[in-house]
C-alpha cells in the first residue's frame, strides 16, 4: 500500500478517567458516502487489513478505517488495574464510532459498513445489534452465527507448546493471557451443549450480511454457514473450498464486494476494474479461488515477518495456553 494513500492516526479513549489511544489506519476521506470499519481477529492487528486496502484503494468515494485494539499494534496497553476483555474492545470501537465516524450523520446518503474477522466478526454482530439501522451492512470472515466448542478445542489441540517470544507480534502479554481466562469473552451470549450462538444479535437487522468462509473451516464449516443462513435467510454465503482460518484477503473478494455494495472505480481510467465488475455481475454465486491461511494468526503482517521456525515455535505455545470458558449468559 502506498504511503500517500493511508494515514495512521490515533483516537483517544477516555477510560474511567484514564486517557488512552487507539491506533487506526485510514485509507479515504471521513466524509466520504461509503465508511468502512475493519475490526481484527483475537491476536492481529490493524496490519491484516493491509491486503483488503490495497485492493480496494482503487474504488471512489469510501473511506476504510482497521484498528489495533488495545494492548495490540500502536495502541496503547491498559493500565494494570483494568482487564483484556470483548467488552473492551467493543466499547472502544464504539467510542470511535460515535465520536469518530458520527453515525448520526450516516444516512440514505452515507453508509456505515462493518468488517470483521474472526471475533472481529462477533464484535461487528454485537455493534450492529447497538447501532442498528445506523449500519448497512456487515461482513463476516469465516465466523458464523453459532461457534462450536468442539470446533474451538480442535483449533487449540493441533498446536503444542513452545517457548518462542511475542514481542515481535507487538502484542501485550497481558492481552495474549488473558484469552486463558473465563471473564475474556464477557459478552451476553445464547448458547447451547454444542456452543454459543449469535444470530439473535441480527434479528433485527434489515441491511446486508455476507458470510465469506473456508467450506473446511475449523472455525466456520459449510455445516456452520448452512445453519446460519436458515437463521437468516437474506444471508449471503460465498463458500471457499480450502481449509483454514480466517480468510485471505485476495482481489476476488475485493470485487465481488464492490459489486454487492455497487461500489465506484475511482476514475475511467480503471476501465479494467468496471469490466470485472459487470462480470460478477452476471456471474453465479460460487466457489472463488481464495488461498487461506494456515491458521487464524497468520494474516497478521507482524506474524508473517518471523521466521518459520520461531513462528511454529510461538503458535505452538500460544494455543497449548488458550482455554476457553463460559462466562456470561443470556
């Protein structure tokens, strides 16, 4: 992505009295008629929307904003007192919202557009069941409307310990354990003996949904999508036949995305890109040709720049330390 083209900026939070910043990159003007807001996985940062940006750079009249929760990338960490939770995060980017992007102001003229990976995407389905008719579409990488337990302790199981750093993931300590603790995930919740489920965090929302995920997810399997499009019918699926989780982002998506939000090329000199657009126009919904990644840190660009060995080494470690727990209810 080009320098010129993206700002990293700061948002101050005033925490209980405690001032803190939360680093965002922002690619567009904040007046422009398309905001998007990108929301990260449990362990990335800002830097995993890098490649979705780059692509989308091309498209007129939007501004895209990805930010580093606290305690992760340039944000800042919280103080010793205070805990790593959902919660947080949520209201953290509801702050930004509310103060930044002023969704009183998005209207049939302007709209608010949700991105989330992962528990991104939980986070997106929490902040449109808040804001509601302020949002006008939401898109989900590789989470669906119920998460397994089963699916989660698979995850974790396939990794076995090491003892490689995470500094060069500018990740806090703090927030990595406290994954490991029941009161991290602390958001209402409906659940079952098989896992929790979220679709009743939509059931009020008229905009779009798009689930993008891996048919052999470990995370989202086409068995999850298919449950979650009977919960919500208007739920658009694009299915990947690959493994792993989350997704890359590649052109394809960043195309079929303009296309469903009817998304402009910047200037007629991106004849290239209108014609790829009325193509999906015309195409059936299929199978696209995404690669995805090993697993749900990898898209993170900080992860990428270590080595192989200490990569597998650190992964390893980190998931033999994640457990997870039931701590609210609904």
């Amino acid at each position: 992505m080009s320098v010129e083209s993206e700002s990293s900026e700061f948002h101050l939070i005033n925490d209980g009295g405690i001032k803190r910043k939360v680093a965002y990159s922002r690619l567009g003007e904040l007046n422009a008629k398309h905001i998007f807001l990108c929301l990260p996985g449990l362990l990335e940062t800002r830097e995993s929307f890098d490649p979705l940006l780059d692509m989308v750079e091309q498209f007129d009249d939007c501004c895209w904003i990805s930010i580093d929760y606290c305690g992760r990338g340039n944000s800042d960490q919280l103080p010793a007192s205070d805990q790593y939770s959902f919660s947080k995060y949520l209201a953290d980017a509801e702050d930004l919202i509310e103060t930044l992007l002023q969704p009183s102001r998005i209207n049939s003229n302007r709209k608010l557009h949700l991105i989330g990976t992962s528990m991104g995407g939980i986070l997106a389905m929490h902040l449109v069941n808040r804001l509601n008719h302020k949002v006008d579409s939401v898109m989900l990488n590789d989470i669906g409307f119920y998460l397994h337990w089963s699916a989660l302790m698979s995850l974790y199981q396939n990794i076995k310990k090491s003892d490689s750093p995470i500094d060069d993931l500018r990740l806090d300590v703090r927030a990595v354990e406290a994954v490991q603790s029941s009161s991290h995930f602390d958001l209402p919740y409906e659940f079952d003996l098989l896992g929790m489920r979220f679709y009743s965090l939509l059931q009020n929302f008229t905009g779009r949904v798009v689930l993008l995920h891996n048919a052999e997810s470990p995370i989202c399997s086409l068995n999850i999508a298919n449950q979650s499009k009977t919960k919500f019918p208007t739920l658009k699926v694009w299915t990947l036949d690959k493994s792993g989780h989350p997704a890359h982002w590649e052109k394809s998506f960043a195309i079929k995305l303009a296309q469903l939000i009817r998304l402009k090329p910047r200037s007629m000199e991106t004849i290239e890109i209108e014609e790829e657009l009325k193509t999906f126009e015309t195409a059936q919904e299929s199978t696209f040709s995404f690669v995805f990644v090993d697993s749900f840190l990898q898209t993170s660009k900080s992860y990428l720049e270590l080595t192989e060995q200490n990569r597998n080494r650190w992964v390893r470690q980190l998931f033999n330390r994640l457990k997870f727990g039931k701590s609210s209810y609904s």
